[in-house]
C-alpha cells in the first residue's frame, strides 16, 4: 500500500497525518473563538486570550510533530520562512502587489 511505500522510502507517513490534522483541527478551535469575537459578539477578555493561547499551544504541539517527521529544527523552519518572506516583501513589509504576483518559483 502507498503509506508502506513511503514509510519505506523514508517518510514518517503516520507522524505527518497526526500532524497534518492535528495542526487542521486545532486551527480550527482557535479560529472558532476569534469568529465567535467577531460576528458573535464574544468579549475580547483575559479568559478568551487564554482560551486562545491554549489552543495555539495544541497547534504548535502538531506543529513541533511535523518538525520531528520531518527531522528538521523548528528554528530552521522559521529561518526558511524569513528568507522566503524576504525574497517576496524586499522592502521588508507586505504589499499586496508581491503578494499577489510571484515569482515562478515561490511556493
């Protein structure tokens, strides 16, 4: 079967989907309370920054499995991140036009 073969050819098939979903559906909770803030009128209080910043944790747990699949430092991550980010905004803030009209090559 496919998850086998790539097993075999190294990749940590199991640990990436626990982290792929996991990093999906905690998303989602910390996305529901900022919604339930916005359209619901949720106050914005000391109990609700906590509710999110729990749930950021469970994201950056599935976040750090994903990290471990891949057998890469979180801090590489980050670095890879900046580098791509400073290629696309040279001037060191967004803009709309780079973000809308890419490179061929940024992904």
């Amino acid at each position: 079967d496919r998850i086998g073969e790539l097993d075999r050819e190294g990749a940590n098939i199991e640990r990436l989907l626990t982290a792929g979903v996991g990093i999906n559906a905690e998303g989602g909770e910390f996305l529901e309370i900022i919604k339930k803030m916005v359209f619901q009128g949720k106050p914005w209080n000391e109990d609700n920054r906590e509710h999110l910043i729990i749930e950021l944790g469970d994201i950056m747990w599935y976040v750090a499995q994903a990290t471990q699949a891949l057998d890469i430092r979180m801090e590489d991550v980050l670095d890879t991140n900046i580098r791509k980010l400073s290629k696309r905004y040279p001037d060191g803030t967004f803009d709309a036009y780079f973000s809308e009209n890419r490179a061929a090559n940024d992904r």
